[in-house]
C-alpha cells in the first residue's frame, strides 16, 4: 500500500517540531536550574562573610567579662 509523498513530509515536519519544542523547554529549564544553583552559591558566599574570632579576641572577652564580676561584686560588697 502506497501512502501519499505529502503524508511523509507532514509526519517528517510534525517530527522536527515535536523534538524542537521538547529541546528548547529543556533547555529553558538546564538555565533555570542552573541560575538558581547560581544564586543559592551566591547566597551561601555572601551569608558567611563574618570573620571567625581569633582566639585571643575570645580570651580578651573572656577577661574582660572577669573583671566585671569583679567590678559588680565589689560593688555589691562581696569580698573577693
């Protein structure tokens, strides 16, 4: 059985228009993925900028909070 020439060409062409729309959403969706992997690193960079203390900044801290027990006890009239 002989189909008509026109009946290839429409199913060829309907072919290339199935494959181009499932390829261009794909790729509309690849670059949405990866803008929002790109934000989420951005995001990630700038949340931790906060230096961490150095340990002699935490024992400086750490005296300084002593002689304020210090400085409140006497002046409660605690002997220390």
């Amino acid at each position: 059985m002989q189909q008509d020439p026109n009946f290839y060409i429409i199913i060829g062409a309907f072919a290339v228009l199935c494959v181009g729309i499932v390829s261009s959403l794909s790729l509309r969706g690849w670059r949405d993925w990866i803008a929002l992997k790109h934000a989420e690193l951005e995001t990630m960079r700038h949340g931790n900028d906060a230096p961490v203390p150095s340990a002699t900044s935490r024992i400086e801290v750490a005296d300084l909070k002593e002689r304020v027990k210090r400085l409140e006890a006497i002046a409660a009239g605690i002997d220390i």
